[in-house]
C-alpha cells in the first residue's frame, strides 16, 4: 500500500481503469462479494480527494488565522498592559482602576482566553474616556498611552486598541473553526483511505481467482 497519503487517488485511477478492463474482457459488471461495484470505488476516490481538499482549504484558513491573531496579540499586549500601568498609575483609587483585569495570560495561551483581560482593559479604557471632565484632577481625556512598539514610541488611542482587539477575536475565531475543519476532513480522509485499502485487497483477490497468472490482467493488477 502506498505510504504518502497523495498516491491513494492516482492508484485509486489505476484500479479504476483495471475494473473497466476487466469488464471489458469478462462482458460483464464485476460486483465484489461485499457489493461492491466500480462505481463505490468512483465515489471511494471522490470523497477521498474532497476530504484531501477540504483539510489543505482548512490548514490554509488555520495558518492564516494564526499569522493575524500573532501578529495582532504581538501589537495588543503591549498596549493593554501600558493602559492598565497609566490607569492604576494616574487613577489608581478610583473604581474603574478596580475593574482592571489582575493579570494577563502568557503571550502563547489560549487567545480566546486572553481576550478576556484584553477585553476588560478596553472596557474600563471606554468608561475612562466616558467620564465627565475634571472627574479626576490627575485625568487628561481622551485616555491615551504611551508605548514602544518595535522600538518607536508611539501615543495610543482608544479606537487603535479596540481595532486590534477586534482582529485578534476575529482570528482567533478563524484559527478555531479552521481547527474544527481540519480535524474533521482528516477524519474523512482517514476513513475514505481505510474502505479503499480494503476495496484494492479484495479486488486483488477477485482478479487472481478470475484469470489464471498468464493472463494480462492478472499481470497487470496494481
């Protein structure tokens, strides 16, 4: 049997035009003695090869997705650590200094579960900017951060946080659903590979019981 999961669907082609030959030469249809026909081995290759596409469409999507959610998490992480430091630092008495998230996750856990604390920051950063002005004397408004990203120190807003956000909930989305994807089409293709392996030994078997070991298409098996 073949070792690369890509020779099923051209061996597949060439067992296939062996039934045809076949059944040319006996003048009949060949049906194995579980009922299977040329036709199941057609529809074998067909699922088979949409399985092979469908997980080669879902690591794209996987592989896409992660590249977004690193590279918006690498941007977001710094910001919402700064804006929690600025908000404890400039208001560090008030209550919306109190719902500030205690901690962020690793930059490699879980993205959904960093979202949480990302999310709470961009909450409170959003009822900060909402306060009436002179609320709290040490307050500028609109809240802004200063951060180093990749070297520059750049002033933050509000709404260039919340665009990262955004991306990273929306790739870290794409990166689960492509997961989910790609976990069922290797499933499929798994399946569609053991039923052919199971269909080429017993077509063996039917053709060497068929013609004797002089014949062409005994010869000729795959």
């Amino acid at each position: 049997m073949p070792q690369a999961i890509t020779d099923y669907v051209p061996l597949a082609d060439k067992f296939l035009q062996h039934w045809s030959d076949t059944e040319n030469a006996l003048r009949r249809g060949l049906t194995l003695e579980d009922s299977t026909t040329r036709d199941t081995l057609q529809d074998l290759k067909d699922a088979l090869t949409a399985a092979m596409q469908a997980a080669l469409v879902a690591e794209n999507a996987r592989q896409g997705g992660i590249r977004q959610r690193d590279s918006a998490r690498a941007e977001a992480f710094p910001i919402a650590r700064q804006a929690r430091k600025a908000i404890l630092g400039v208001i560090p008495s008030s209550e919306e200094a109190r719902q500030l998230p205690a901690k962020f996750l690793p930059l490699t856990a879980d993205a959904q579960k960093q979202l949480v604390a990302l999310r709470d920051v961009e909450n409170v950063w959003g009822s900060v900017n909402a306060l009436p002005a002179n609320t709290y004397p040490s307050l500028v408004l609109p809240f802004t951060v200063r951060v180093d990203l990749s070297g520059t120190e750049q002033s933050i807003a509000l709404a260039r946080y919340s665009t990262l956000v955004a991306s990273l909930s929306t790739a870290a989305s794409t990166v689960e659903t492509a997961e989910q994807a790609l976990t069922q089409a290797q499933q499929d293709r798994k399946k569609a590979i053991e039923k052919l392996q199971a269909v080429f030994k017993a077509y063996r078997t039917a053709i060497r019981g068929l013609f004797p070991r002089s014949s062409a298409l005994y010869r000729s098996l795959p």
